[in-house]
C-alpha cells in the first residue's frame, strides 16, 4: 500500500458478487459458475462468503485439476 501511495496508484475498487463468483470459478476452477451455484453465492448473506467460496473451491478437486492444467 505504501508503494501504491507512492507511486500515485489506486487499487481498484471490490466488484459486485456476480462478478467476484464468476471471476473466482474462472481462476479456481477453470470454469463459470453453474446458474444455482451463481443464485446460491448471490443469495448468501454470509459477510464471510467470499471467504468460505475461495476456501471451498481451493479444496476442490477443481482447483487441482485447473492448476495442473495451468502447470503443463
């Protein structure tokens, strides 16, 4: 951060929730998220449901089968 404010940078501003389940599926998973996987991300009022998604697709068979292919 201290970088950033040297350099005159901002960080970008946190996007919406379908944008963040579509973006965190792509990159974890390699795929887009389900229509109900979406619905039931979106529906979520959890404030930890960002955290509880990227832990639950880093403990996917996914998320191995996407970085091996990342990888190769």
């Amino acid at each position: 951060a201290q970088r950033w404010t040297e350099k005159g940078i901002s960080p970008a501003p946190v996007c919406d929730d379908r944008t963040f389940v579509r973006r965190v599926y792509l990159d974890l998973a390699g795929r887009i998220p389900t229509s109900t996987e979406a619905e039931a991300f979106i529906a979520d009022k959890s404030g930890q449901k960002r955290t509880s998604l990227v832990d639950r697709l880093l403990a996917s068979p996914e998320y191995a089968a996407r970085m091996r292919d990342v990888f190769d």
